[in-house]
C-alpha cells in the first residue's frame, strides 16, 4: 500500500504475515504499526484494541526479549496478525501493507523516526514529548508539511471530552470564568530510583551501542540522561503546559526557571527531579502569570491544572477525581450561575430534579447554601461530562477519524512544536539562571517569508535562519522587483552562498557586477519603492550610513551584485548576520 524508505538489513523478522495482502481488509480499516512497545507504547497498544477497525500488523522493538515479546504476546490474544521487527527500517521496507505508525520510543529518537515513517508515505501518531530537542520538532513538522501526511503528537488532554467542555463551554462561548489573570499546575510523585530489568533479557552491549545507549541502565532509564530525553518538566509538562497554551490561546512570552537534583542520586539521574517555573503569557484580554511544578519526592495533591479568573477558579485533572470549579461571588451574579446550570455548561449534582423541570427562580433557591453567621454560598458544581475511556483512546480516534477524513487532528505537528518549543526552553531557563524571552517566530515552524526567500534563492534555507521577511511588487509586464531579509549563523553563511545558483560565492562578497538596483527605500523594510540608483559598494560606506543609519554599517558590511540580484551582509551581534537580498524582473 505505501512505499518505504531505503531500507537497511535487520535484525529479527517474524514470517507470520509475510507481505501481508490487503484481502479482508474493509474500507474503514486502517493497518497500524507499533513502533517501540515500552511501558507507554503498551499503554497506546491497549487502548489501539478497543477502537473498531484498527489492525496492528506490526511490532517493532529492539528489546526483542522483553518489550517486543509481551506486545506480541498480547495481539496475539486479540487476534491480530503481526510481524515483528528490532529495526523500523527493515519494517518499512518489508511491511508494504501500513497505512499508520504510532512512534512511542524515547524522545531522541521521534525527531528520526517521525521524518522517516513520513517520508515513506505513513501518517503517524507521536507520543509526547516530540522531541528532546526543538530542531527535531521542527524536522518533524516540516516533514509533515511536506510529504502532506498527518502527524498527530500526542497530547491526548486535547481530545478528552472532559478538557473539550472546558475550553468549548466555558472559557471559548461564554468565559464563564470571567478574565483569567494566572493560572498553575503540577505533577508531583514519588520516584522511587532507577528502573531495573530482568538479568536473563538484557540487551547486548553491541546493540545498546548501535541504538545510542552506553549501558542497560541508561537504555531502561533514558528519561533521566541528557541527549536522551529532557527530564520530567519536559515528559510531564509537554502534557500540562500545552493545556496552559490551548486554554490560554496563546504562547508564552517569557519563562523563567529554578531546577536541581535534589533528592535523587546525581549518578543515575542528570536531569533534574524538582522544577519550579514561572511564564508569561500576554493573552487577548490581559496579562496572565503561570506557574509550574515538577517534584518526584512527593506525591501530594498529584497532578492537575488550575485557571484563576475573576469570576471563577476551574481546577480539571486527567485524573476523573480532581475536578472543581468554585465561583467567586464577590465579583458575580447568582442569576449567571443559575444560567450556566440551567443550559448544562454545569451541573449540581446534590439536585436530583431534572433541571428543565425546574423554574429559574426555584433553581437559584436551590443552589443557595444558606450559612451562619449570615451568609451564602452556592452549591458544588460539577463538569457534566465524564470520561469513562482510555486516557489515550479519544486522542487516537480523533487520530484514525482524521486519516479516514473524517475529523481535523486534534494535535497536528504545528501545534505539537509550540508546546515543544514553551516547554523545552524551561530546561534551558534553568541552566541560564535568568528570565529568557520568546519571539513570535520561535513558535513558527515555516512561513510563505521562508518558503519565498528560498524559493527566489534556489536553495533551502539552514535551520539556524531566524527573522525571515519578504517582499515583492510587481508593474505587470513581467516586471517587478522584491526584497527578502534574514539572519544567520556567521558560520552558516559561506555554505548557504555556494549551494545557491543565484547568490554569490563566499570568496566574491565585497564585489559587485551587473544590474543595478536603488536599494534605499528597500533597507528601509518597506519595499514600496524601488527606483534605479547607482551600485552601492564598499567605497559609498559613507553615503549607506547616511541613508539607513551609521549603527546599521559597521567595518564588516558587505555588497555584492548578481545580473539579477543583489546582496547586503550586516553584522548584528558577534556570531549572527543579517542579510538583505533585493532582486528585478525584466
């Protein structure tokens, strides 16, 4: 059905289901393959086999001894016909029959995993975090965009009914919790030490070495190790803090963070076990604070996430059991929550009578609790919803409902990076020991401005490219001119030259030749104007400060001129350029 990637030699193939046909297969039926079965791998494989019309056809795992034989072991019960495979390229280049893969090995392998399984004309289904590092999740959404296949990260509270009420009933249609102004979460748990394996199924040290482990202790443990994954702010927070950016309808602003490996042993854990962050965010209706916690020596209060408004407080939980929402009636009418009941967006469990039997009037009287000394509070409410599946299943459903064209994902990759970007960076505010800001384009993964410039110059763009703007203006005829400007790695810049047909070589920067172009209404960012003007060169430095500002050209500016375009390299700070390209259309 799909064609895969080159493929290598592998390690362990079971001859169950060789080449499987499509014969039997019904038109609502999607093939699955499960690649990497640990403890959540297993976790997505159970919750695959309660969904209707979903066929594993493959495992893929390279602890054949241990992981890979419990999974087989189960779809074997259910009935599902599989082969099994130690090496996922193996797997694409012999399971010709997939239409989807869900990825739950550790997080520094999604990024190669997600853009292979993409390539080979595969939807996948990834599980958080996306990836340990922000350039993986960026590799895996520009896969995505490119190959036009779904991928699906999995934060799973997006398709919960429970959290959809939330965001659906009360903050997008009504904003029954008035202006949110901060809000909080956490996971705390007691992690009792290092994850352990059975001595008869250990993996060999060659393998270890071939997959990236130094040891079986590593390999059990990855979480924990720098390069494998990002430690629990980034296993938990990817879930938790994503809520934060979807309830919020927004991205953060600037993070700030304390962390250290207080309680377990620094030998066996390198990232740290206790994180404290605080972000801002600038919302459509104000600033709102965030604050975030991470402890693994105590599970008190367990996991949750908490929005502050000025009319009410919402606290919702994966877990069913935490849930609460308590108005603040200094600031509210009881009328509002009278209606907010009376329409379903909550309920009061403690009344029995059907709520549409019920007059307004008789409802307010019964959700008042009077008190001594004088006084009244309203009765509990509730979430009319309840979520009685699979903490995982609604996210894949909304996943296989996608590939059958019957739903828009949930989580797709665009989305997933934003989370990726906001919570990886928390890491890194804890080793800088400072408030970090973002930029808006830090969350974008690719814009037309990128896909332009690259376009115009003939070659991709290197991942260390931030800033990208572009322009053009066309007078009709055919002709029309256009400016693009981004920065750069300094040291990117002479490979970005030579692998363009249309930019200069490193070696000619500070020539120039050919057309020449008025290139002062262009470094002025607006591009409206572009009129004819003698070249600029290195010798009228003099006349450039004068017409886009001394502070804009230092000793370092450079010009070069192609027949058709034009190249101007500023430096912005020791180690970045900024570089403006200007073009003509005869």
């Amino acid at each position: 059905m799909h064609s895969a990637a080159a493929a290598t030699a592998g390690l362990a193939f079971s001859p169950m289901v060789s080449e499987q046909s499509s014969a039997g297969k019904k038109p609502e039926d999607i093939n699955v393959a499960l690649l990497g079965v640990g403890g959540h791998g297993r976790v997505l494989m159970n919750a695959c086999l309660k969904i209707p019309g979903i066929r594993i056809r493959a495992v893929c795992d390279i602890w054949q001894a241990y992981n890979q034989k419990r999974a087989s072991r189960m779809l074997k019960k259910y009935r599902h016909e599989h082969n099994t495979y130690v090496d996922y390229r193996e797997m694409l280049d012999k399971q010709k029959d997939l239409d989807a893969v869900i990825i739950a090995t550790p997080d520094f392998c999604h990024s190669p995993h997600t853009v292979v399984c993409l390539n080979a004309g595969l939807h996948v289904y990834c599980e958080t975090a996306m990836s340990n590092t922000i350039e993986g999740a960026r590799k895996m959404a520009e896969a995505a965009r490119r190959t036009g296949n779904l991928l699906q990260i999995g934060c799973q509270r997006r398709s919960n009914p429970r959290y959809l009420h939330c965001y659906e009933k009360l903050l997008k249609d009504s904003r029954v919790l008035g202006r949110i102004t901060a809000v909080s979460a956490q996971w705390n748990r007691f992690v009792r030490g290092p994850l352990g394996w059975p001595q008869r199924a250990a993996l060999d040290q060659t393998t270890l070495e071939r997959y990236g482990y130094e040891s079986m202790a590593q390999f059990r443990n990855w979480r924990w190790y720098r390069g494998l994954g990002g430690g629990p702010v980034v296993d938990r927070g990817s879930h938790q803090i994503d809520v934060f950016n979807w309830f919020l309808k927004a991205n953060p602003s600037y993070v700030m963070a304390d962390g250290s490996t207080s309680y377990l042993d620094k030998e066996t854990h390198q990232w740290y076990d206790t994180v404290m962050a605080v972000y801002e965010y600038e919302t459509e209706s104000g600033p709102v604070s965030a604050y975030y916690q991470i402890l693994s020596s105590n599970r008190n209060d367990g996991y949750s996430e908490k929005f502050l408004g000025d009319r009410a407080t919402l606290v919702i939980s994966q877990a069913a059991y935490r849930e609460m929402f308590d108005p603040e009636l200094m600031n509210s009418d009881l009328m509002d929550w009278v209606g907010f009941v009376k329409d379903g967006r909550l309920i009061c469990p403690e009344i029995k009578q059907r709520i549409d039997e019920i007059t307004t009037d008789r409802l307010a009287e019964l959700l008042v609790v009077k008190e001594t000394p004088p006084g009244w509070r309203l009765r509990d409410l509730k979430l009319p919803v309840k979520m009685n599946k699979p903490y995982h299943q609604p996210h894949l459903e909304n996943f296989f409902d996608a590939i059958r064209g019957k739903a828009e994902l949930n989580c797709p990759a665009e989305v997933g990076y934003q989370t990726a970007v906001a919570v990886l960076k928390v890491n890194e505010a804890v080793q800088a020991g400072r408030k970090l800001k973002f930029k808006p384009e830090d969350f974008v993964v690719y814009s037309p401005h990128k896909e332009m410039i690259e376009h115009v110059i003939g070659t991709k763009l290197p991942e260390s490219v931030r800033n990208c703007r572009y322009h053009s203006k066309s007078y009709g005829m055919g002709h029309g001119t256009g400016w693009g400007y981004f920065e750069i790695s300094r040291a990117d810049l002479p490979a970005l030259l030579d692998a363009s047909d249309y930019l200069p070589d490193a070696s000619e920067l500070g020539q120039h030749h050919g057309i020449k172009f008025n290139i002062e209404k262009y470094l002025e960012r607006t591009g409206e104007s572009i009129a004819w003007w003698k070249p600029l060169t290195l010798k009228n430095r003099q006349y450039a400060q004068k017409i886009i500002g001394s502070e804009k050209v230092t000793e370092s500016f450079a010009l070069s001129m192609l027949p058709a375009m034009d190249i101007c390299i500023g430096e912005i700070r020791e180690d970045r350029l900024g570089v403006y390209i200007i073009y003509h259309c005869n």
